[in-house]
C-alpha cells in the first residue's frame, strides 16, 4: 500500500523559511510524477509545484515560482519543497501527490493524483 506522510510545516513570519518533507513508502519515488498542492482555509486545493519522473523537470505555479524549490532523494525515498521568502498568503494546508504509474506527465489537476498524503500545515505571519 503507497503511503505519503508529509512533516516539516510549521508558523514562521513573513520572509522566513520551511522545508517540507513528503515520505513514501510502499514504492519508491523514483520513476513517478509528484506534486504538491495547497488549500487555505475557504478556498479549493491548488496546485504548487511538480516534479516529473525524470527528476529533471520541474514546475511551479506563478505564485510560488522563484521562492520554492522541489528536490527529490531516492535514497531516503522522499520528496522536498523548499520555501524562501514566504508570505502570509502562502498560508494553507501542503500536501504531497502522487501518479499511480511510472512516468506519465504532470499535471495542475488534482485528478490525476491518486496517492495523497493527510497534509502538513504552514502558517505565515506578517
């Protein structure tokens, strides 16, 4: 059974730092599109960044891109977000996703995401 279980959130004032982490067990993460998503509080599950399974492709939604930095370690197993210069509207839930299949291209829809973690919360203050 895929599990991903992110950590590393946390309250930090606006300009500061976090590293997520999202750890997969039950397959290993390389080979496999992830993502990670975002929902405040009142609003719907966005999309933040990807990584494709080739690990040199990476994307970013235009709100996070310059400030966030995905990276991948396949020894331990694990997905990172770097984030710089966080702003209070970077406030929300962070989880980590993952596609069902080896490959497969990434996508800003959740729907085709089928293994998710229960989330990590990060709270900027101003």
């Amino acid at each position: 059974q895929v599990q991903l279980v992110e950590s590393g959130g946390g309250l930090v004032q606006a300009g500061g730092s976090l590293r997520l982490s999202c750890a997969v067990s039950g397959r290993t993460v390389s080979g496999y599109t992830m993502a990670w998503f975002r929902q405040a509080p009142g609003k719907e599950r966005e999309f933040v960044a990807a990584i494709l399974w080739n690990v040199v492709d990476t994307f970013y939604a235009d709100s996070v891109k310059g400030r966030f930095t995905l990276s991948r370690d396949n020894a331990k197993n694990t997905l990172y977000l770097q984030m710089n210069s966080l702003k209070p509207e970077d406030t929300a839930m962070y989880y980590c996703a993952t596609r069902p299949s080896p490959g497969g291209s990434y996508s800003t829809s959740m729907a085709v995401y089928t293994y998710w973690g229960q989330g990590t919360q990060v709270t900027v203050s101003s």
